[in-house]
C-alpha cells in the first residue's frame, strides 16, 4: 500500500492498541473504514504522558487558528485503494486536525502527529467541560457523533 500523502510505502503498525498502517517517510497514518472512531473511544484514556507534554510545549504563533491551514485545504491526498482524491475534514470545525477522507468510505489519512493533537483535543474538551456539569458533557459526547455522522457523508 501506498502513503496518500507522499506516496512512498506504509508499514503495519499499532496506534495504542489499534492496527494501521504508518508511513516511515512522512509519518503519515491511514486508518481503515471504523479505526477512527475506535482510537477516538479508547484514546484519551491511553495517550502517554510524554507525547501530551512534547504536544502541550508552548509555541508562539503569530495569530492563533484553529481553522484548518490553507497548505492543508489544497494538498492533493489521493486514496491508497481507489485512487480518489481525499477530502479534507476539521475535527469539531475547531480542532485544527486534518482528517482526510475517501469519498468511497475506503477510510482516512492523518498527517503526522494528528492523532496525537486529535486524542488531546478530545481529552481537553472532556475534562473542561466534565468539571462543568452533566450538560456540557453531554455536549462533548454530541460533537463526538456529529464529526463520526460527517465522516460517514
């Protein structure tokens, strides 16, 4: 199988315990049709400490965005299996996390590094909005369905 985002060669690999195939050349991550929503379950329970620290560093940003990067709308991702071109989808509209799907629900592509921003991202809203009350939560499990319901259009 091929990398859909630099076309060199995938290995099999694990992301926590899920299988998926990851790209050595450009540490992109392709998850079949369903991985997804199986790391979005169990990720934030089992993400390391280490990769929450090296994600959580602090960067200067000249304007904070979390919209997806213009360099991510117009990059050509084409699918390992039918050769179609991957539309780009923002988890929550405000993440700032590429995810790439096949319009023939073959699966996604993460560029490197997305999970891990994906998992923190899911963690963060969980916990700020748990100490909240009932309601937000409720609300962070409908985000939750809403991005699974788009990915599945």
């Amino acid at each position: 199988m091929f990398c859909s985002g630099c076309y060199s060669g995938m290995a099999p690999g694990r992301y926590l315990t899920v299988p998926v195939e990851m790209c050595e050349s450009c540490g992109g991550t392709w998850l079949e049709e369903g991985r997804l929503k199986w790391i979005i379950e169990i990720g934030p329970k089992s993400l390391p400490a280490d990769r929450v620290e090296k994600l959580t560093q602090f960067k200067r940003l000249p304007q904070p965005s979390y919209r997806l990067d213009d360099e991510e709308t117009l990059r050509i991702v084409k699918c390992p299996y039918c050769i179609g071109v991957m539309r780009p989808v923002n988890y929550s509209a405000n993440s700032g996390v590429a995810i790439y799907k096949c319009i023939n629900d073959h699966g996604v592509w993460i560029p490197k590094d997305g999970l891990d921003r994906l998992i923190l991202f899911i963690d963060t809203w969980d916990r700020v909005l748990r100490q909240d009350g009932t309601y937000y939560a409720y609300l962070a499990q409908l985000e939750r369905k809403r991005f699974l319901r788009k990915l599945s259009l």
